[in-house]
C-alpha cells in the first residue's frame, strides 16, 4: 500500500483510517465509518507479500459531524 502523505491530510477534519484484517472485517469496518462520516470508500482490499490478512484504506471528512 502506497504511504500516506501530506495532501492526504492537507486541512484539519480530514482523516486516513487503514485497518488490517480480513476482507469481511475490512468492509464491515467501512460501512460503519461511512455510516458515521462522508468516507471515499475503498472497493477492494491489498495483500502485502509475507502479511497476515489483507489491508483496506478510506479518507474520512469528520469536519460534518457523526451522522445518527
């Protein structure tokens, strides 16, 4: 997965959340961020050779609030 850098974050209220696990987890993990937040979700999931698990990257706006 490639790093995070500085326009990733470039105003306060933006957020990158990575989370290794599995594929069922990872987007379970989403759909509940973007149940909260405005969230460019992710379609897929990366494996890192030698890894356990796979990783799933989504950019959060929390500048908006939590949404009930």
């Amino acid at each position: 997965m490639r790093p995070i850098n500085e326009a990733h974050l470039m105003e306060p209220g933006l957020a990158v959340v990575e989370v290794a696990c599995d594929d069922r987890t990872a987007f379970a993990v989403q759909e509940l961020l973007a149940g909260r937040w405005a969230t460019a979700q992710a379609d897929r999931t990366t494996r890192e050779p030698g890894e356990p698990g796979v990783r799933l990257r989504c950019y959060l706006d929390v500048r908006q609030g939590l949404r009930s």
